[in-house]
C-alpha cells in the first residue's frame, strides 16, 4: 500500500513538473519575443499592438490571430502585400519581409504577439514555425481573399 501511494505520488510529481517546465518554457518565449517585437514590430504596430492609424493593424484581433494562426510565421518572414479587413477595417499597406529572423526568433515572437494586447494562446513551437514556413516556401503568403474579423467573437 505504501509502495502504491509512492508510486502515485512519483507520478503525480512528473506530471507537474513536465507542466511547469511547458509553462516556464512559454514564459521564456514571451519575455524574449517581447525584446525581439520591440526591435522588429513595434515601429509599425506600436507599443500596445494597435497597429498605426488606417495604415498598419492591429494585432489586438484574437479571431485574426487564431484563424490565420499557420499563416502568421509566413507573414513574419516573408511580408504581405494583400489587403486584410479587421474589424471591418481594410488595411493596404504592405508588411516588409523579416528573412533574417531565425525560426526560433519567430516562434518567440508570435508566442508574444499571441500572448499580449489581450491575447491569449497556445505558445508556438519552432516545429510549429518550420512546417508552417514549408508550407509556405519561397513563394511567401498567397492571397486568401475573404478573410476578415470582427473584435469580440470567439471560434
């Protein structure tokens, strides 16, 4: 009986620490991301994520953020010149290219971005970056007209 009860104690002590260690981690991610955003983001979508006028947008839009959730590591790295409607606000102005930012770098970044301005999602993994950015290749985003979002609403 003892043996049993320290066998689920073990367990019980691994599971929260592979927890801790997953939030720890995430936390890592957002303290660098959020250096990493000021130096790369921040001129053009401003200290609060607001995004700068009818010009740049926000990045304060969850719905936006969680629909294009595999396209934001391509747009990082390489731009966007579409139109995007957030809010019911057309944005035109084209994003430039980050190239030289490594797949970590992104990964801290968007775990920032999707963790900040009222945001609040899963952190992402570099893995999750490359197949996102393999996706993507050379090439850079494609145009997906149509996508538009509305503050407030949850999927």
């Amino acid at each position: 009986m003892m043996r049993s009860l320290l066998i689920l104690a073990a367990i019980l002590c691994l599971f929260g620490a592979c927890d801790n260690k997953q939030e720890l981690k995430k936390k890592k991610y957002i303290a660098e991301g959020m250096v990493l955003y000021r130096n790369h983001c921040q001129n053009c979508h401003q200290t609060n994520g607001t995004g700068f006028e009818k010009l740049i947008p926000p990045l304060t839009d969850t719905l936006y953020l969680r629909l294009n959730r595999d396209r934001l590591a391509c747009i990082i790295r390489y731009g966007m010149d579409e139109a995007i409607t957030i809010n019911g606000q057309v944005y035109n102005q084209p994003m430039v290219p980050n190239e030289k930012l490594t797949d970590m770098e992104i990964a801290e970044i968007l775990t920032y971005i999707t963790n900040a301005f009222g945001n609040s999602q899963e952190m992402f993994t570099i893995r999750e970056v490359r197949l996102a950015l393999q996706s993507c290749g050379e090439a850079g985003v494609e145009s997906e007209a149509g996508i538009e979002s509305n503050a407030g609403i949850q999927p």
